[in-house]
C-alpha cells in the first residue's frame, strides 16, 4: 500500500471537512450514510458535499460498499493517511514527504523532513495487513463473536509506541527522539545507523554485549519488558556521538509488556537468549560465567554473570509500565486487549519462523539500504498485499450477502462493525 501524496495539494478545506466526517461516522458504521456525512461535515449545501464526496472517492480515500442496502461510503487507508498527514502540516512538525525507507508486515517506513529541511523518518502502522489467512485461527476475539477495525488497532498501535518512546527518551534510553503521533502515524528521530544483523565486525564487542543487557534490565527495572529486543530492531550508528554514546539505537515498541504480565519472565528471557544467539553464531562471541570476577554492574567478559536472569537481576525503580498502561499491570478494555493479542499473535509466529531458518542455516549478511532497520523483521510482497486486500473484499461481499438474505448469524460488534459469527 503505498502512499501517494501528490493530490494533497489541491484538496480543499472543505474535502477535509467531509473526509473527517467519515471517519468520525466509521466509529458506529461499517458504511457511513452519505446524510450523515453532511450533517457531521457541517457543510451548508448537499450538493457541496456530494461534490467534495465525488472528488475523495476518485482518489481513493473513500470508497462505496457495492451492493449496498443504502447509499454510503467507508473511509480507507489512503484517506486514513491524509487525515493523519494534515494534522501533522497543521502543527507544523512535517512538511514533505520522501522516499519509502521499508515496508513491513506491520508497517511502512517512509523518510520525510520539516520545514526546516530536517530529516526524519514517519512510521505508519498497518496491522492486519498480512495476517487475513490466519485470522480465524490468532484472533481469539473474533471467536468469541466480537470484532476491531484494523484502522483503529493501527492507531492504537500509534499511540502506545509514542507514548513508549517519550517516556523512555525523557529518561535518557537509547531511543529515537519521538516528535509527533497522529492517528496510525508516528513521527520520530532518523537515526543514521545500519540494523545490527548486518553487524560484521565491532571494535568492541564485550561492551556492545554487555550494553544491550544492561539495557534489557534497565528497561525491566523501569517496569518494561520489550518482547522483541533481536538483532532487527537494533540500529548501530554509524558515528557515536561523544564517548558516552553507546553506539546503538532501540527500536520498534508496541508490544512492550508489564514486569508484572504472568509471562514476563518469559519475555525477559526470550529477549536475552536473542541478542545471545545472535551473538553466538554470528559475530562468534560466547562468554562463559566465571566465579572469579565478582563485577555484576555488566554481563559477559570480565564480570561475574555472562547474562541477566529476571528473578535475579531485576529491581523495579520506576513504574513506567503503571504509567503508559502496559499489558499485564492492569485490566484492560477491549480495545487495548484486541491491540495486544493483534501484534503478540503476529510477534510470536515471526519468533517462530525466525528460529526455524537459524536451525537450516547460519546469518548471512545482506546488501541493504542503512534505512532498512526502521522496517519490520520480515518484508512482505505486493502479491501477498493484494492477496491480503482480496481476502478482506470476500469478507465483506459475504457481510452484505448476509444483510440481503437476513441471515441470524450476522452481528454488529461495540464498534460498529458487520461481523459474521462461525
């Protein structure tokens, strides 16, 4: 799904005005009536907003439902996109779009500036894009005949990984500098760096080791748990700043959990045993416990632990996970809960594959741009998107076939959305 933003220039403050409305009646309509879209617009005249409908559709940032029982249209992603891309032109924190950086299962990365020429990098969340094949099967909430738009698991992907990097980057974690969040869109820092898979040699390799469990455990002292700290959502910079900078960058944070989850210990240890892994089979680096060394303020050589271990090394000092609402410190409302069981479900079947294709063959580095760390684990096709697109078409076309014969298994869920119970 790409984005195109050469049309934006010549919409018009009233195009706005009813492509907002849509999205305001999508709260409680899978199909938003074209009345309603007037009266939420505020537009003077029906013709007016025929009109400025007529023009969105021909862009594609809404669309008609075919074989509608009324007359209506639904908002879509590129519309979503223009909605979130205005209200960051509005607070002035964007002013042009570049280049695509990456394009992700959960993402699209695109390198963008300020007015000032400052580069940037904007992350556009996309869940559900590419996990339409197994929906039945990792969506417990939809069995259980409940329903979310992935739109609005985007923006709350958004939001909660905004609000994980201004926490952490007020408390000095190396973290890109967050800037802005609108909707599903996040504006942040471009690191200039390379992903830490393509690492080959490192002029210190025991402190670059050492480093990322120390910050695993501050980050679980701080009451986090980052549940995908691999070797591809770290960025190694290409120029440290001052001998204090670490030298790497963290990324990617949705999917942060509380110290407290029931599984934490789990995630804890998962996150270790990835960045020892990584380290084992390709940069060929293994420390081993030695009760010698009585040091326990770094891990690996030359201190007391070769890695952190939950039970032992963790001392909470702050309660970040209390105060961004982290998944397991409290009850969550269903929105948070279909968010968390969304990108989990799609962390731990990447985890899988991944471990899988260690298992037949060692790293091999890969001739990539320096940007592809901004994207996500594993890169996805414009077939598989199409593919994914289809799907969601016969969704629908079954949704209104059940409309048309009446049939009793068809439900709408607290959102608003046409869902059909198994």
């Amino acid at each position: 799904m790409k984005l195109d933003t050469s049309h934006m220039r010549y919409l018009t403050a009233d195009d706005f005005k009813v492509l907002q409305a849509v999205e305001q009646g999508s709260r409680n309509h899978e199909v938003v009536p074209t009345q309603l879209i007037h009266n939420i617009s505020g537009m003077r005249s029906a013709s007016g907003t025929n009109r400025s409908i007529s023009d969105l559709a021909k862009l594609s940032l809404v669309s008609k439902l075919r074989n509608s029982k009324y007359d209506g249209y639904r908002l879509t992603y590129n519309g979503y996109d223009y909605l979130a891309l205005k209200s960051m032109l509005n607070r002035d924190t964007l002013y042009s779009v570049g280049t695509t950086i990456g394009v992700g299962k959960e993402s699209d990365i695109y390198q963008v500036s300020d007015r000032s020429g400052e580069s940037k990098v904007l992350k556009i969340h996309r869940l559900g894009r590419t996990s339409f094949h197994t929906i039945k099967n990792n969506r417990d909430y939809l069995r259980n005949g409940q329903s979310a738009s992935w739109m609005h698991l985007s923006k709350l992907a958004a939001n909660k990984e905004y609000q994980f990097m201004t926490m952490l980057y007020d408390r000095n974690f190396e973290v890109p500098q967050p800037f802005d969040n609108s909707r599903h869109c996040v504006l942040m820092e471009h690191i200039r760096g390379y992903p830490m898979r393509r690492l080959g040699k490192h002029k210190n390799l025991p402190k670059l080791y050492s480093d990322l469990m120390c910050f695993i455990v501050k980050l679980a002292n701080h009451g986090l748990i980052h549940c995908d700290f691999n070797e591809f959502n770290i960025m190694i910079k290409d120029e440290p700043e001052g001998e204090d900078d670490p030298g790497y960058v963290v990324i990617d944070f949705p999917q942060c959990i509380s110290i407290q989850h029931q599984d934490a210990a789990y995630y804890f240890k998962r996150d270790v045993d990835c960045i020892r892994r990584f380290f084992k089979k390709k940069l060929k680096y293994e420390p081993q416990e030695d009760a010698t060394f009585l040091d326990t303020d770094g891990f690996g050589d030359g201190f007391k632990y070769p890695h952190p271990v939950f039970e032992r090394d963790i001392e909470r000092c702050d309660n970040l996970d209390e105060l961004v609402k982290a998944s397991g410190f409290t009850k969550k409302h269903p929105g948070d809960r279909d968010l968390e069981l969304a990108v989990q479900s799609m962390r731990d079947e990447e985890y899988t594959k991944e471990r899988q294709n260690e298992d037949d063959s060692d790293y091999e580095v890969q001739n990539e741009s320096d940007y592809s760390a901004y994207s996500d684990s594993s890169d996805i096709s414009d077939d598989e998107l199409s593919d994914s697109e289809s799907e969601g078409d016969e969704e629908n076309e079954r949704i209104i076939e059940a409309i048309s014969n009446g049939v009793s298994n068809l439900k709408i869920d607290s959102l608003g959305n046409y869902i059909l119970e198994e």
